[in-house]
C-alpha cells in the first residue's frame, strides 16, 4: 500500500488520510483529532513526506488509538516518530501483531479526552472512540461500513467473531450525541449522521416486525 499523500479536514478538529489497498480493492482510512491536549491519531497508515510534515504542524501527540486488533497498520511507525504509546481494547491483544502499550477498557477516559465504547462480536478487540468536539465525533472502525455504493453496510458476518452480537453492540450508539461520523473504510458523514446511522440500524427491526 502506498504512503497516503492527502490530509483533508472533515470537521474543525477533525483530519483524515486515507490509501487504497490493492488486494482488499478499498480505502483505508485513518484519522487525527486535534483535541484542547494535542492531537490523537486513529488507525493510522504510513503517510507521505509532506502528509507527514503537516501532521506533525497539527499539534503535540498524544497516542495512537486502534479501533481492532486487525487496525495495527502502521502505529508501530507512529509511535516510533512520534514517540508516544499505542491503545487499543484490551480483548484485541492475542490476536494484534505490534506490541500494545496501553489496554483499554469499556467506557475508559483516553488521552485527549476521548471515551472508548466497545462494540463486540466484529474484530478482535473492536472498538469506537467518541468524543464531544464539533457537536460530536464517532470514529468506527469495522463495526459498521459506508462503501461507496449502497449506503451503510453491517461488517460481512464471515469477517465477525460473531455476528449477531455485533448488530447487537451497535444499538450502544444511541446513547451518543455526534454530528459526524467516520469508518475504517468508506466516507465519513458529516451532516444528520446520527439520524442516518439510526435510521440504518432501525431498519432491519422494522422489517423484521413485520414478517
């Protein structure tokens, strides 16, 4: 995979990166929070030379936060260069292939001021990081998907650890306020996306009622 080149602002705190993997045939996508103590980064890839240097204008760091044991990417680099630790779920430990500085729990306060929510059943150790900036920011990883056709998608259940508590650790996300969204893989959404993300996760149970 090639070093992204590209860092797009999607809210006044929020940035991404993002670089298209050859054999999966999608993005992978990676962001940074610029929060009141410095910035964090979420599942990040090897960014090019002049991505690199502006990530680094954004502020202090403070860590790199792994959505799932699968998300290691390129954190062991980043915690080399920017010489800070790597978090992730505590539950994502047997099955990450880097050295994990910081295990997380449910409901944990994280560097920057961000609360980890975990989300089981999809990857090891899956976790979303919220936080109250711009009205509220979500960072999934693969609970749930945007691609780029057909709108929201549920992680395919051959990937999951298990795939009805997966849907079942979604419903969490009602009890948190965001304005924007973002995923592992697909585009972020930046207006209604709690109303999108709703209406996405109450459809299958309409549905169901009904039949």
């Amino acid at each position: 995979m090639k070093p992204a080149t590209r860092l797009r602002q999607i809210s006044p705190h929020l940035y991404g990166w993002a670089s298209f993997h050859a054999h999966w045939k999608v993005d992978f996508n990676s962001y940074a929070v610029k929060t009141p103590d410095g910035i964090v980064f979420i599942d990040p890839i090897m960014p090019g030379p002049a991505l690199l240097k502006k990530l680094r204008e954004l502020g202090e760091p403070l860590g790199v936060f792994l959505t799932s044991a699968s998300h290691e990417r390129d954190a062991d680099w980043f915690r080399k260069q920017f010489e800070v630790q790597v978090y992730a779920h505590e539950k994502a430990k047997p099955d990450c292939d880097i050295k994990l500085d910081v295990l997380v729990m449910d409901g944990e306060k994280v560097p920057g001021g961000l609360k980890a929510v975990c989300l089981p059943g999809s990857g090891a150790g899956e976790t979303a990081y919220f936080t109250d900036l711009d009205g509220g920011i979500l960072l999934l990883g693969d609970a749930l998907l945007n691609p780029a056709k057909g709108g929201l998608a549920l992680l395919p259940e051959q990937y999951c650890e298990d795939s009805k508590q997966a849907r079942r650790s979604l419903d969490r996300l009602a009890n948190l306020n965001y304005k924007v969204v973002t995923f592992a893989h697909g585009e972020p959404l930046t207006a209604n996306a709690k109303r999108d993300v709703q209406q996405f996760l109450e459809g299958p149970k309409k549905k169901k009622k009904k039949s």
